[in-house]
C-alpha cells in the first residue's frame, strides 16, 4: 500500500485544527467556571433572577458581594457584570 503524503498532511492540518478548537473551548470552559464562582463564592442576600445582570464588588474588608447597582452609579471597586443563565451559570458580561 502506497500512502499519499498530501492525505498525511491533510490529515495532519485537520488533527491540529481540531486540538486548537479544543483547547480554546477548554479555555472558554475555565473562564466560565471561574465566573461562575466568584459570584457564588460572593455574598447576597436575595435570589438572583435568571437573565439579569448582577455585579461584583469588594468591600473594604476585602469580602466579595453581588449587587443590582451598576459600576457608574457608585465608587465601588467593581469586579465584574454578570448575568445568571437558565443552567446556574454565571456569564460575564462586562
């Protein structure tokens, strides 16, 4: 059996793409675990409505709390804007 080395470069290009869509989702992923978690490792007292948009600030003890004021509206370190999807996952949207 002969094996063409244009199919081998072919075949080659297509793993190589694959893996980088891979790893770039993976990345996605890590950056969507990470948000999601610094909201819910942040303090609130009321239940977050999905679709809306929620945002994280530190106090000046250095604890994190979710807030329904924007970042223009006050002179809080504002740590992100998030709104909570249907699946418990937090998204950034800032």
């Amino acid at each position: 059996m002969v094996v063409d080395k244009t199919d081998t470069i072919k075949a080659q290009k297509y793993f190589n793409s694959r893996l980088d869509e891979i790893k770039q989702e993976y990345k996605r992923l890590l950056e969507e675990y990470d948000n999601t978690k610094l909201v819910y490792e942040s303090q609130y007292s009321f239940q977050p409505i999905v679709g809306e948009t929620y945002y994280v600030y530190s106090d000046d003890n250095g604890k994190n709390f979710l807030s329904i004021i924007k970042p223009n509206e006050w002179k809080k370190e504002c740590l992100g804007g998030f709104k909570l999807l249907n699946n418990g996952v937090w998204e950034n949207v800032l």
